[in-house]
C-alpha cells in the first residue's frame, strides 16, 4: 500500500510538471509579435516561412537561403537582433501569425480580398503567374483543356487551388467533364515529384518554382499555359501589430532607394522586378 501511495505521488508529480511545461511552452509560443521595443528586447526576430517556394525562400544544405532570406537578415542587422526563421507548412503559417507564434511571415504569400480583411499586408516583394505543367517527356498533354480526365494536382492552400477549381467548373460547364481527379499536395515541390514520378498528369505550378526547376534539371518539365491573372506576393504581418508592418514596409522601401532590392532580384531571379509601392491592395483590405 505504502508504494503504490509513493507510485500515485509520483504519477501526480510528473502530470504537473508536464502541466507546468505545456504552460511554460505555449506562453514562450505566444510570445512574439507586438512591437519593436519587443522584438530587440527578445534579441531576435521571429518569422514563420514555408521554404519551398524558390527562389524567393528554400532550403539549400540544411538551411534556409534565397531572396526573401537575405531581405530579412538586412531587417535583423538593422534591429540589432538574431533572425529566426522557423520553417513551417504553409498551411500553419497564418493561423500561427494570429496566434502571435511569429512577429511576421515571411514567406511569399498572394495578395487576394479574402486575405487582406484579415491579415496586413506589406508592401509586394514579388510577382507570379500560375502555369499549367506536364513531364518534359508528355506530348500528349499541349494545352490547360487537354487536363480534361486527367489527374492534376496543386498545393492545398495556395493562391492556385481556387484558380484551378474555377477552371475545372468551367470545363464542366462547357463540355460536361472534368479532371479525372483533382489532388492536393502539401508543397509545391510535392507536386513536381508527383509529375516525375508519373503519379499526376498536370501540375498547377508558380512559374518561378517551374523556371528554376527546369533551369537546374533541363527538360524536367513543360509549360503548357497559363491560367488566371498575375499575382502579387507579399509578406504578412498581425493586425493588431502596426509598428512591425510600418517597419517591413520602410525597409522595403529604403532598400528599393538605394537599388539593394533591385540587386537581389538580379541575383535570384536574373531580372529586376517590377513591383508597386501603392495601390496594390484589394479594396477592403486591412
């Protein structure tokens, strides 16, 4: 009876301290974002990024590297601070922002209405179209309606899903059919492996992801067009944090006056981008 008192005490004992631990871990989860004064007081800069998205944020020797990368070390040197990029699924990245796990995401995220009631945008960091993609080797596949009975596939969350699913609604308007099956892959270099490996027949891709990949691997992939318009990127900062967004965007805006900015996106991109700086935001947005 005495030890199974001493076993009870001690199951009890280990449940507070782990009580104790999951407190002590949300509230260190909780505890970015706010304000300037906060971030150098913490003595590092927290984003959230989705790293496979290249050029703009990818993993390259076990580390994250790329345009966006480099724009936020500038932000950190400038804070006086330790840049700390945690590399997430894109799908957590936004409901971690509100849940104040980041003092901002920075990784490439469309401009669209929806998310601008929501989030604050910064200024646009990049630009994308959205292109259909098959094997290098397909030559049966020339053209978007050719997808029709065909598996395709994009990454679940992102600005091509919807695009993708209007434009299987209107197959099916016009001539009765759709894909044969419509998948959704966690990244972007899923569904490009997804095509290598014969899995899916069309991707709905970034045309960055889709040069870069063809530019290292010649012959991987091709483009078969187009679908939707282009598309502002842009990082993503909380609501309710003000200062953090004033930050990003005056930074973006000193590195586009002395031509650093431009000189990164010659670097990543072999080109210079051509990016507003006002009215870029959807009506309604934040």
């Amino acid at each position: 009876s005495f030890f199974l008192k001493i076993a009870s005490y001690s199951q009890k004992a280990a449940k507070c301290c782990l009580a104790i631990a999951a407190i002590a871990t949300t509230s260190v989860a909780l505890a970015e974002g706010g304000t300037l004064a906060d971030i150098k007081k913490r003595g590092q800069l927290t984003v959230g990024t989705e790293a496979a998205y290249e050029p703009y944020e990818f993993m390259e020797n076990g580390k994250v590297t790329g345009y966006g990368r480099e724009i936020l070390e500038i932000m950190a040197a400038k804070l006086g601070v330790k840049l700390n990029q945690q590399n997430l699924p894109f799908q957590g990245l936004l409901p971690g922002l509100l849940a104040k796990r980041f003092d901002f995401v920075a990784t490439s995220v469309t401009i669209t209405e929806e998310r601008g009631k929501r989030f604050a945008y910064t200024h646009p960091i990049g630009i994308v179209n959205t292109v259909f993609v098959v094997n290098g080797t397909n030559t049966s596949i020339t053209k978007p309606a050719d997808a029709v009975g065909k598996k395709v596939a994009t990454q679940m969350g992102s600005s091509a899903q919807p695009l993708v699913q209007a434009f299987e609604a209107d197959l099916k308007a016009k001539g009765g059919k759709g894909f044969a099956e419509l998948k959704m892959f966690q990244t972007y270099p899923d569904v490009s492996t997804a095509l290598a490996n014969g899995t899916i027949d069309v991707g709905v891709l970034p045309d960055n992801v889709v040069l870069d990949q063809m530019k290292r691997k010649p012959g991987s992939l091709k483009i078969i067009g187009e679908i939707g318009e282009a598309r502002l990127l842009a990082w993503v900062t909380h609501p309710q944090d003000p200062e953090i967004r004033a930050f990003v965007n005056k930074t973006l805006e000193e590195l586009t006056a002395s031509g650093k900015l431009a000189e990164l996106q010659k670097k990543w991109f072999g080109k210079t981008l051509n990016l507003p700086a006002k009215n870029y935001l959807p009506k309604g947005a934040l």
